[in-house]
C-alpha cells in the first residue's frame, strides 16, 4: 500500500533547472512545495557546460543541480526521490502516485526528455561523454567544437541541418548516415556548397578513446573524428500530460501559453518537455514563470488578490 504524503500546494515533478528554479521561486512564495524526482536529470549527465549565465569558466552539471537543490531547500522545499506513475485531477486539485501518493493544488511538470542514444556499451558512452568526443547538443557545446574534426550522425533533413549549424564553426564537418541516407538531390547540393562532406556508407562500428571517436563504415573506410554529433533526435517525457487526455504536440512535447499553463487549471510545464529550445536558460526562465503563475492562481483561488471594479 502507497504511504500518503502530506498535502502540499504545489507539487513539482522533476528536479533539473525547470523544477529546482520553480521550487527556489515558490519556496520563497512561503508555499509548501515538494520536488518529486526520479534521478533522470538530463542535466547530471554534462561534464562541463559554458552557456549556463554567471558561471564564465564553466560549471558541471551536477554542481549545478547540488547548487540548485541547496538554495530551494534554503528556503524551506522538500525533494524527495520518487518516480510518478500516474498523475489524476483529484477534487480541487491533483493526486499524483508513485511508491508515495502526493496530493496537491497545483502541479509543475518538468520532466524533461530521454535522448535518442547512440549504440555503445553504458561505461564506454558516458565515458566518452565525459571526454567530450560525443555530444548531443551542438547549440550547447557548438563553439568548443571550433576548428576540430566534426562528424555528425544521421543523414536525414535533421541531421543535414545540424551538420549546417556546426559548419559555422569548423570547415571539417562529415555527415553519415545511420542505416541510409534520406537526403535529396538538391539537400546534397546545398551540402556540397556549404562544404559539408557527406559519405554513403552506414556506420558499423564506433570506438570513442580520449584522442577522439575512430568510426568504421560497412563499405571498410575508416574516419576520426574530436567530436561526433549524433542526431538522432529525443523523446519527450511527456506521458503524464497524455493520461490527463490533453493534447501533445506532433514531437510529444507539451504546448503551454505565455505562462506555462496548461489547459487544466492548476496545472503547468517547464522546461525541455515543452515544445522549444532545450536550454538550461529557457528551463530556468519557464520554472520562474511557472512557478508565480502557479502561486497567483492559488491567490486568485483563494480571494487574495484585488478584484477590478
């Protein structure tokens, strides 16, 4: 049988930027708020980030999480680790249920996304994350790929377009395909033009060192490269929104207004689940809006804001 947590006003699921801005926010609202997270944060996964603001050398993705968790619960959150299953309207407000069954008022969903990964053994691909031979985020992490050796996986219209993107900053920019190509004539022109090396033959094999990332293709060529870019895509954590029956968009992303709001009253999303940039920025930028949209709509709910005449 589940354990019931105390109600609380605000329950947020996820603790990666979104959630962890957004309970900073609400805890210093003085609303009671539980972060509910299950572990999964894209963001503990990053070696070293250089856009994040206020950090010009650099941060770690998890000091950045560690730092984050500690000004929310500075000012009174409560984290717990926990994964959601399932997420009802309950009454006047929410019951979501995991190994503990939370009730809530109002919800912040941010949740994140699952990358689409490349094929490797679990130790040699976070290795060669943390090496920095693979990356998946070319707006993140672009510049420190300036001048170097680019390969990037996946010769469909996204990947085309991410090679694009990456060639503003290397002249050696290789696209290949994952099984085969679906590139057009003209698509492989405008590649041609821009100096973007495109090769026929899928990959076989791939072998990350800390020199770099050795590639082999069916056909027996051999490639290396700094870096390679697999562009394959992600997939948004967006279930919860689905077993509401609210709608997602084509991508499985969840669509918000101006203030993260959902359809459902009481209910909002922050962060990469929504349909945008998958920055940490944004993330940060979604959870402080989120977060005072949630707390005035519970003002409103309870009669403490002005009415106009």
């Amino acid at each position: 049988m589940n354990q019931m947590q105390d109600p609380c006003d605000i329950l947020i699921i996820g603790a990666g930027p979104a959630g962890l801005t957004a309970a900073c926010y609400l805890a210093r609202y003085r609303r009671r708020v539980i972060v509910v997270h299950d572990g999964r944060s894209r963001t503990l996964r990053i070696p070293l980030t250089h856009n994040a603001p206020g950090f010009p050398g650099g941060v770690g993705g998890q000091e950045l999480i560690s730092r984050m968790e500690e000004q929310a619960l500075l000012y009174g959150a409560h984290i717990r680790r926990d994964h959601i299953e399932t997420l009802k309207a309950d009454g006047d407000g929410f019951r979501a249920t995991g190994e503990t069954i939370y009730r809530a008022r109002a919800v912040i969903l941010a949740t994140g996304i699952e990358l689409n990964e490349v094929e490797l053994p679990r130790e040699a691909h976070e290795h060669a994350i943390n090496c920095g031979c693979l990356r998946y985020c070319p707006v993140c992490d672009g510049f420190e790929a300036s001048d170097k050796a680019v390969g990037v996986l996946g010769s469909d219209v996204h990947g085309a377009r991410e090679a694009l993107f990456l060639r503003e900053y290397t002249a050696d920019v290789t696209l290949m395909p994952r099984t085969a190509s679906d590139l057009t004539p003209a698509q492989r022109a405008e590649l041609a033009a821009a100096g973007v090396k495109v090769v026929e033959s899928a990959v076989a094999q791939l072998s990350p060192s800390e020199e770099g990332l050795a590639v082999r293709l069916t056909d027996g060529t051999r490639l290396r490269f700094d870096v390679l870019y697999p562009a394959f895509g992600c997939v948004p954590r967006s279930e919860l929104v689905r077993q509401l029956g609210l709608e997602l968009t084509e991508d499985g992303c969840i669509q918000t207004d101006a203030h993260q709001a959902l359809a459902l009253p009481g209910l909002y999303a922050a962060g990469d689940v929504v349909d945008g940039l998958d920055q940490i920025s944004v993330a940060v930028g979604h959870g402080a809006i989120a977060a005072t949209r949630a707390h005035n709509y519970l003002r409103e709910l309870d009669g403490r804001v002005l009415r106009s005449a």
